[in-house]
C-alpha cells in the first residue's frame, strides 16, 4: 500500500501557493475524504463521461457511448461506484485512447480532472497521470499548481469560500460547495 501524504507534504504543498495549510488541507478532505489511492493501490478516481464525450472523436464518441462511457451532458446515466471507476478508465483506455481516458478522469485526494494536466505543470497526459500513479504527494503538488493556475491564493488567504468553491469546483451549487468546505475547516487542526 502507498504511503499517506503527512503533515509536512501538505505543508509543502501549500507553501508552493502559498496559503495556510488547514485550509489547503480541507479542501482535500472535501473531495476525497482524505484517501488517494483505493486499496489496489489505484489512484482515487471518478470517470467523467461528458469531459470524456468533450474530447472525444466523433468515431470514439460512437463506440463509448455504447457503455456509458461518453455523453454529451453530465448526469444522462448513473457514474457507477468508486470501486468501479478504474475498471471504467481502463475500458475507455482500451477503446480509445489513454490520453483520451486521463482527460476525462479525476484523480487522487483532491480529485483533479486530468484535462488540467498543463495547468498542473506537466507536459502531457501521460506525465499527469504518472504523477498521480506515483504518491499522494506528488498529487498535492499538482493539487497546488492548479490552485496557483486558477488564480485562488488571494481566496485561500481570506477564506473566501464562495470564490473558493467556483474556482475549484466550478459554478454549479457554490452555496452547497462552500459551506461543506467550511465545515471541513471548522474541524482540521
């Protein structure tokens, strides 16, 4: 089993931001529950099949849209269990493409969606993914990369969390966002 990211991980990871590293860390709370890596020793992941269905080729849109695995709209069908997520990434793997199956997938203990890989730093899916396959610190680095890319420190340093919420989450239900946000730092020490 891959090592748990400690204290002086997510430490360094905030201080690339920099922001205080309680809430740095709620946020990672917030999206994975404090786990990376499954007990297979995958990356924690979640198949988004509309991000899938956005990058896609009109002819791989055809065959993965047959299982579920691509549409145009989040929310058309069911995402599946987290336990199924990886046996989800490797059927669009072997119907496309990796890079294409990375694209469309959010990975590790602050789920990032593998189309920001650049905003991340790294040069390719591949190296994204990589990256994420490696340890739960190399996942906050690029947790933080992203953070700086999306233009959240001033955010991060006032606590705002309905900014915070929008810029990470994106704007659907920034309310609800914030306010479990809130809660997770409310009871990290």
């Amino acid at each position: 089993m891959k090592p748990a990211a400690t204290p002086a991980d997510y430490a360094a990871a905030a201080a690339l931001i920099p922001c205080g590293e309680r809430i740095f860390k709620s946020i990672c709370s917030q999206e994975s529950r404090g786990h990376g890596f499954d007990h297979d020793d995958m990356p924690t992941m979640l198949v988004e099949p509309h991000i899938i269905w956005k990058h896609a080729t009109p002819p791989q849109r055809i065959v993965l849209q047959k299982y579920h695995l691509a549409y145009p709209r989040q929310g058309m069908y069911p995402y599946g269990t987290y336990a199924e997520q990886p046996i989800r990434f490797d059927h669009i793997r072997q119907l496309s493409s990796f890079d294409l199956a990375v694209l469309g997938t959010s990975f590790g203990l602050t789920q990032i969606l593998g189309e920001n890989y650049a905003d991340c730093g790294y040069p390719s899916p591949d190296a994204f993914a990589q990256a994420m396959w490696s340890s739960e610190a190399e996942q906050l680095k690029a947790t933080a990369k992203l953070m700086i890319a999306k233009g959240m420190k001033r955010a991060l340093e006032t606590l705002d969390w309905l900014t915070i919420a929008e810029r990470w989450n994106g704007p659907g239900n920034v309310h609800a966002y914030a306010a479990k946000l809130r809660a997770h730092y409310a009871i990290e020490h």
